[in-house]
C-alpha cells in the first residue's frame, strides 16, 4: 500500500491520501445515499440524498483529518516533528520522525487522537439532541457524523498495537518495566490475541450464521496483526544493530565475476560457489551486480553466447554503502526497498558485499547470545 498523493499541507505537515481511500470514500457514499438516508428521513430525490451523502463522507473524511491532527499536533509540542499524515482504509497515520522518548510522551501524543474524535461526537450529539429537529437530512447527517466519531474513538482504543490503544497500552507498561522493547513485545502480544480473537470471531459469523461482516472482521484482524508484527520487527532492527556500522557486518572475502564471462561459466559459479550473487568486476572497475535472477529469462541454448555484460544491473542501479553506513539504517532501508544486497565501495574501490540474509543472520545470533 505505497501508493499515496498529497492532497494539502496543513501548518507544514504534508497530508497524504492512500488510494484505498478513493474505494471507502466510494463505498461510504453510496451506502449513505442508496439505504442510510432513505431510511432515516423518507420521500426526498435521489439527487438530494446523492449529495447529502457526498457532503456527510467529506466531513467525516475531515473527522479522521482532524483525528490525526490530534495526535501531530501534540507530538510537535512535545518536540518530535512530524513527516507527513497518510489517511487509509480505515483511518489515518501520523509519521513522526522519531519513536516518543519517554513513556509519558507517548500516553499524551496517543490518547489526544482518540479524545479529539470523542470531543467531536460529544460536541456533535449536543447538538443533535438539543437544537437540532430530528427528521430532516442535516441533522441527521450530523448525527451520522457524531455517531462515527464516537466508533472512530471506541475503534482505536482497542488495546491491539499499533491501534492508539495498544499503544496506550504500551506507554503504561513501559512506564512500569522501564524497557520500551519488552514493552512493545507485550504490546504486541496481547494485540496478536486479539487479531486472531477478531479473526476466529470472523470466521464463527460466516460459517455457522452466514453472516458476511464476519469477513470484515477477519480483514481486520489480519491488518492489525501485520501491522503488529512489522512494527516490531522495525524495532528491533534499530535495537539489534544499534551504533553497529556496515564494515562489521559486510563479506570481504570477495567472489567476483567478469563482465566477459559467458553465461556458462557463470552458471559454473553459482553452482560452485553457491552464492546468490556477483560483483562483476574488470581490473579495479565495478561495473555492477549479477544475480541468479538476471539469469533467468536468458534461455539455455544463449547462455554460452551471452557474455554476463549484458545481463548485469548496473552499478547506479544497485544500492552502494559506504563501510560507515549505519547498519540498523541500512536494514530499514533493504526492508523498505526490498533489496536483497549492497555493495560495500570506498574510494570507487569494492571493499565488501553485504546481504540482507546475513544481517538476519546476525540478528537471530544477537537474539539467542544477547547483545554481547
Ligand atoms: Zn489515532
């Protein structure tokens, strides 16, 4: 889900649109002016009930908006700055630039999410109920609106991380074991216990009562345990790799290949050497990397024609580290871009390769032997 676009730039903060976002904005609306209106406040055109729907998902699609502002503006008080606001499916993110320090920043920059969705029902249903007249289109959709904002509130104080419950949740046993990371892992824990409660509740509705918002609640609580689990994982790659540096995880016991090699002898290689990969190397230049995967449209009876040259990715194409590089940085980075290696150069000479299954590697010794 990377494909987003800025849409405005509210007190500097970029605030980005996931495409999701389009189909629920869609979906919304035709639900409100297909059943929901026609059902609370009968014999208007569709026309008027078409638009009355449009106006009422834009509002809440500001709710949400106004919910993340919520949580930026805090943050940015609390001095970490914020990257930019992506509204999805089901809500929105505020990226901040670096992770709360302290147990009590994260309670403040969390709750003020949920308590501005609340503030807006309260508010909202105030209104509603003492001056407005039930019965015509307005007030009822901004009942509707309140009515959300109270479920967009309840929703994200589910205790599951990352949902801002969860990560209330975590705040107060950080705040208790003084250890963010066993911290997150609890948090992380208990929310897996709900996604697969939600998840097992799903499937109960859809199988015995043929109930079919049992498949929302199934998709929910995969997302959640997604989420869970990646934002663990980014954790501890800045926990494991922390102050460690490029040079002392990449190979120096380089295999290279020439760029004149034919497909043959590197096939000879891969075999022998059993690598996933290649510098290709002529004199003192690099000219890039050749992995089995280039090899693989090339057919059989070419290989002993086809010189590795011309099958090779580039050197500007492939992702080049310096020894200083930050590892935890480095991997953030292979995991983001979904890049499987680097290559190590210093002074426009190759000093090294590094995989991202040797730095899983390290990971899981870091995990068993502890940090020493
Ligand atoms: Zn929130």
């Amino acid at each position: 889900m990377n494909s987003s676009f800025r849409i405005m730039q509210i007190k500097g903060i970029p605030v980005e649109v996931n495409i999701s976002w389009l189909l629920i904005f869609f979906l919304f609306s035709l639900t409100l002016a297909q059943s929901y209106f026609p059902s609370v406040v009968a014999g208007l055109t569709s026309q008027t009930y078409w638009i009355s729907a449009i106006i009422t998902t834009l509002i809440l699609f500001t709710s949400v908006l106004v919910h993340e502002f919520g949580h930026s503006l805090v943050a940015i008080n609390e001095g970490i700055p914020i990257k930019k606001i992506t509204l999805f499916i089901f809500g929105g993110v505020s990226q901040m630039e670096s992770e709360p320090m302290s147990p009590g920043t994260e309670f403040k920059v969390t709750a003020a999410g949920p308590l501005t969705s609340l503030l807006i029902a309260l508010c909202l249903g105030g209104f509603y109920y003492l001056i407005l007249t039930p019965g015509n289109i307005i007030s009822e959709a901004i009942f509707f609106v309140a009515q959300l904002n109270l479920i967009i509130a309840v929703f994200n104080l589910i205790p599951a991380f990352p949902l801002d419950g969860g990560r209330i949740f975590r705040s107060i046993v950080w705040y208790f074991n003084k250890n963010m990371l066993k911290a997150t892992r609890i948090a992380v824990g208990l929310g897996s216990i709900l996604s697969y409660l939600a998840m097992g509740i799903g499937f109960l509705q859809v199988f015995l009562q043929g109930n079919l918002y049992g498949l929302w609640l199934i998709f929910l609580g995969w997302m959640i345990n997604q989420a869970g689990q990646s934002s663990y994982s980014q954790l501890v790659f800045k926990e494991t790799f922390s102050g460690m540096k490029v040079s002392e995880l990449m190979s120096t016991s380089l295999q290279t290949v020439s760029p004149d090699d034919n497909l043959d002898e590197l096939a000879e290689c891969f075999l022998h050497y059993k690598f996933g990969a290649f510098p290709v190397v002529y004199g003192s230049t690099t000219h890039g990397l050749v992995t089995l995967q280039n090899m693989k449209d090339i057919p059989r009876e070419k290989w002993a024609e086809t010189r590795v040259s011309r099958i090779l990715t580039p050197l500007k194409e492939v992702m080049v580290l310096t020894p200083d590089t930050d590892a935890a940085e480095v991997m953030m980075k292979m995991a983001t871009q979904n890049t499987g290696r680097a290559l190590v150069m210093e002074n426009g000479d190759l000093v090294g390769l590094l995989s991202r299954t040797d730095m899983m590697r390290f990971m899981q010794m870091h995990m068993v032997l502890g940090s020493d």
